[in-house]
C-alpha cells in the first residue's frame, strides 16, 4: 500500500520517511488486530495523520519515532475495536429477511415516524447553530464529549453542561409544541 510514496517531495519530509520506512511492519501489526484490509489501511492511514499532525516527532530519535508509531498504531486499533463494539456491523443479508416480517414497519408505524423525524428536524433547527453543532458531534458523528472539548477549545465539563441544557431546551420544545397541539 505504498501510496504515499508515489507523490513528489514526500520521500524528503520526516513523515514520507517515515512511512516508507514503517509502512509494511504497522500494516502487518495492524492487520493482526483487525480483520478487514480495508479497516486496517484506513488505521495506517489515521497512523500517519496523526504523525504529520505531531511537532515533536521530528525531534525524536528513530527509535522513539517507531515507538511512537507503534503505540499510536495499537491505540488507533483500540480505538477501532470500541467503536465497532459500541456498534457492531450487521450483514445486511440477515437484516433484509426480517426486514417485512416486522410489524414496527408496516405503513403504519413508518408513517408515524417520518412525522416524528420531520418535527424532530423543525425543533432541531429551532435551536442555535452553536448548539446544533454540538449535538450533532456527539450524536450522529458519535464522539465523547472529552474529543468534542478539544475541537471547540473548551473544557469537557462546559461541553457536557451544554449538552445537558440543549437536550433540556429540545425537551421543552416538544412539551410546548405537544401541549399547543392539545389546544387546537
């Protein structure tokens, strides 16, 4: 998997070293840990990002270069393995048998909710972009909160009090709305 290698200029740069030297043995260390090629490439990949994004790896010996590396590696592939247990994948060839066999989908219930997603989005726009943003952070893209404090520059605590609160003003919209509708 030697892309990187193919592009001008990278062979001189401590991160193109790098991976030219390393590539195959994280690869390999990698793949040990990970069943799909494709998983594992795209941890490789994660990998060398992370050194391109690291200051003080040019510093570093070449043995505290590949040491760093490797944890990296190991905890990119910890990483992968919470994640897929929090989530774990479904062929979908089992999931499309019961797929009509379920009563929760019959017209009935997938019109019911459409019309929940659709007020679900009305209510969720109502809110401010800041908070929008955040709560799409921590619920579709799926990251802790201590992740989301460190791309906003903010402390974790600030970051799960607005949580907190934003899901409380959600609450309180769909109670106003419900109790609205009650009236009409």
């Amino acid at each position: 998997m030697p892309v990187l290698s193919s592009q001008p200029g990278l062979e001189d740069s401590t991160v193109g070293g790098l991976y030219q030297r390393y590539w195959l043995v994280l690869l390999t260390a990698i793949r040990q840990s990970v069943a799909s090629q494709e998983d594992a490439e795209d941890l490789l990949l994660d990998v060398f990002l992370a050194a391109i994004e690291n200051e003080a790896l040019p510093s570093m010996s070449a043995q505290h270069q590949e040491a760093w590396l490797r944890r990296v590696a190991y905890n990119k592939c910890m990483d992968f393995h919470r994640r897929t247990a929090r989530r774990p994948a479904v062929p979908i060839e089992s999931y499309a048998e019961t797929l009509y066999d379920d009563e929760d989908l019959s017209p009935e219930h997938r019109a019911l909710h459409r019309e929940e997603l659709s007020q679900l989005r009305e209510h969720f726009a109502s809110l401010p972009a800041a908070q929008q943003e955040l709560l799409r952070l921590r619920f579709a893209d799926d990251l802790p909160c201590s992740q989301i404090a460190v791309r906003l520059h903010k402390g974790e605590g600030a970051i799960r009090m607005t949580i907190s609160r934003t899901l409380n003003r959600l609450r309180d919209i769909y109670t106003k709305k419900r109790e609205e509708n009650r009236y009409v």
